[in-house]
C-alpha cells in the first residue's frame, strides 16, 4: 500500500468508520461525542502516543507541524496541569481544499490531534470529527476531500488504539 497522501480515492465516510467502531467490541477505544470531538483511546503512555502519531504522519508523508507540550507551557506558568501535548499536521493540498470552500476553516485547519491523560491515567488521542467542521462551515461541496481527511486522521490514531 503506498503511503503518501494522493488525490481523493474515495473513501466510507467518518461516520459510518464510527459506526463500525462503536460497536460494543470497542465502544471504550472510540467516542464520537455530539459537539464533533473524536476520542481514541491509547494503549500506550502520552509520549510514546505522541511518537506513534509523529511517525505515522511522517509514514505517510503527511507535513508535521508542530508538537506542542501544553503541560510544560502551564508548568512554566507556575500551574500544573496533567500531561497534554497538541500536534498539528496536513497536507497543504487537501486543506486548502476546505480554505477555498470558506477560509474561516482555517481556525480548524491544520489537523489537530491532542494527546492526554486523564487522572486515572488513561490516555486519549482526540480530534474534531471532519464531518462536523464541513457542517460548521456550511461547507457542501468538498465532502470527498473530508471524507479523506476523516480516513486519514482515523488511519494514524489507530496506531495507537487501545
């Protein structure tokens, strides 16, 4: 299977990868919530979610962005917080797909997967659903390149799936 992120293919839609997904056999591994957040559960600790997710989208040449380590900001603050550690990626092409259907997508663009870890120290990979930013958007006319975008991001946080 090649890698790369290449012109739309065509792909199931997000919702009906959760549907599948939901099903009791991994009802705690994915959460598809009402407000359009995405939670995967991780079988690892945060850092070694973060190299998985890193490395995966490095695998399928998609750009890394950043990573940013939301725990060290607000220790730096004087403020604790639990392990937290936002990732940003893309691939310039599709996403500017959805900025030419309405450039207010770019305050959900690039992709955006944050990693936590709650108190009882399950770890989460979470991301907006890309159904729900078309529909935020009022975006119609690029349900093909969101369909992508929701495989896509559903492919690299099942490398971490509980």
């Amino acid at each position: 299977m090649h890698h790369r992120i290449l012109p739309v293919l065509g792909a199931a839609a997000l919702g009906l990868a959760l549907t599948t997904a939901a099903a009791p056999a991994a009802a705690e591994a994915v959460v598809l919530q009402g407000d359009g957040i995405v939670r995967v559960r991780s079988a690892y600790g945060v850092d070694e979610t973060v190299s998985r997710l890193k490395a995966d989208v490095a695998a399928k040449g998609i750009r890394f962005f950043s990573a940013i380590d939301q725990a060290q900001l607000a220790a730096d603050a004087g403020i604790a917080l639990r392990p937290s550690t936002l990732i940003q990626f893309g691939n310039p092409p599709l996403g500017a797909q959805f900025l030419t259907a309405n450039a207010n997508a770019g305050l959900d663009w690039p992709v955006r997967v944050l990693v936590t870890q709650d108190a009882d120290g399950t770890v989460w990979a979470t991301y907006t659903d890309f159904g729900w930013i078309a529909r935020r958007h009022g975006i119609t006319n690029r349900m093909p390149q969101f369909e992508m975008a929701s495989r896509v991001v559903e492919s690299i946080t099942s490398t971490v799936r509980k």
